[in-house]
C-alpha cells in the first residue's frame, strides 16, 4: 500500500464510483490559522471530472480528466501535464466534500472493512479498518454520527498514532443529497478549513469552461509521467 494512500486516507475514488451523478458548481476559501490562503471556483462533473480555477494566491486552472491532469498558469503561458494513473477526478478536499453523506462514505470502494459499531450517548461510531503488508501499513477510520450526519472523522496509523481528524458542519441538501459548507482539517499540527459557497447542481460543465482550458499556440507545456 502506497504511503500517498495513508495520508489521504479515504476519499481516493475512480471515476465509476463517486457519490452523486450531478454535476456541480461551487466557490470555496480556504483558511490557515486564519488567514485567507486560497480562493476557487470548481465545476465538477462525475465522469468528467474537476475543472477548478484558483483565484488566490495565484491564477491556476487546475483539470482533473480521467486520463490526466492539467495545471495551467495563464500569467506565465506554462501548463503541466500528468497522467492520472488512479484515475482521480477531484481534489482531496472536493472528494470530502462530495462523498461524505456516502453509506460507506467511499471506504469500501478502498478495500475497508466496517469491524465494528457503537453508540455514545446519542453519537453513532462506526470503526473501519483496512489492513496492509506491514503493521504500520494498518488504517483505522473512526467516523462519527450525529442525527444521521457526519460531524467527525479521525484516521489512526498501525500503531494506534493519530493521522488525521476531520471536521463537518453547515450542511445542506441539493436534490436530496447532504453537503458540508464547512470542512475543517486537523494533521501534523496544522489546522485548514475550507468554505464552501454559492453551492449550485448545474446541466454539465459549460462550453465558455471548457474553452478557458484550451491552451494557447505558443504555451509552454511540460508534461510528467508517475
């Protein structure tokens, strides 16, 4: 099991399994120790993928297509190619926000097994765990409930250290499905929370995107294979 997988944790899902099959628009910042440190724009489509446009600190379009990505810096003419070898369509904190109000929230679709349920007082825990060659290959996701939503998720390594803690709040329902607003990232003793807004379930990715990733004749495209 490769080391990326243990600090994402959970989340990394191919393109035929993602949560909902609509596409979406949404704005987002995102904050460290308070400080406003990223803005975007993202379209999502399910099979399509993330086409994201960052507006702070920096101008990017970031795609994420199911055969590569692209990274695209419009002020400097460069782009950058990868393939995308796991086939993912989104980033770590979009696939949070689109698959937490997910039955399993994707963790099966990882190989993790659900080896226990409890309740504390009127909180629901519900223990998966994912084994791998070595112990500290072991992953242990912790995912707590709180009138049927999610509020907490904490990942543990093989030998009981926590990894990760994430927090949900400000839900709400577009075409009867849950999204959290609000996302806080608690790992390695830094603290990230991102904000969603101007959530919108949209007919597919518009054409006027779409053409804002077409790169120019004379961009310098440098492209990485992994």
């Amino acid at each position: 099991m490769k080391r990326c997988i243990l600090l994402l944790f959970i989340f990394i899902l191919a393109v035929t399994t993602n949560a909902k099959d609509l596409p979406l628009y949404v704005t987002y910042e995102k904050y460290k120790e308070g400080i406003t440190v990223e803005k975007g724009r993202v379209f999502y489509h399910p099979h399509r993928g993330m086409h994201l446009f960052v507006d702070q600190p920096v101008i990017q379009r970031v795609k994420m297509a199911p055969d590569r990505y692209m990274y695209y810096y419009p002020d400097e003419n460069i782009a950058l190619y990868m393939n995308n070898r796991n086939r993912i369509l989104a980033s770590e904190s979009l696939q949070l926000f689109l698959n937490t109000d997910r039955e399993d929230l994707g963790l099966s679709d990882l190989g993790f097994i659900l080896t226990d349920h409890y309740f504390t007082g009127d909180t629901l825990i519900k223990v998966w765990e994912i084994e791998g060659k070595k112990k500290k290959e072991h992953i242990q996701i912790d995912v707590f409930y709180h009138q049927k939503r999610v509020y907490k998720i904490i990942s543990y390594s093989g030998n009981g250290e926590e990894i990760k803690r994430v927090y949900f709040d400000d839900w709400q329902a577009r075409d009867h499905y849950y999204y959290p607003m609000y996302i806080r990232v608690l790992e390695d003793g830094n603290r990230s929370v991102y904000i969603y807004h101007d959530l919108r379930i949209i007919k597919g990715l518009p054409d006027s995107v779409i053409e804002l990733f077409t790169l120019p004749e004379d961009c310098k495209i440098y492209e990485y294979e992994w």
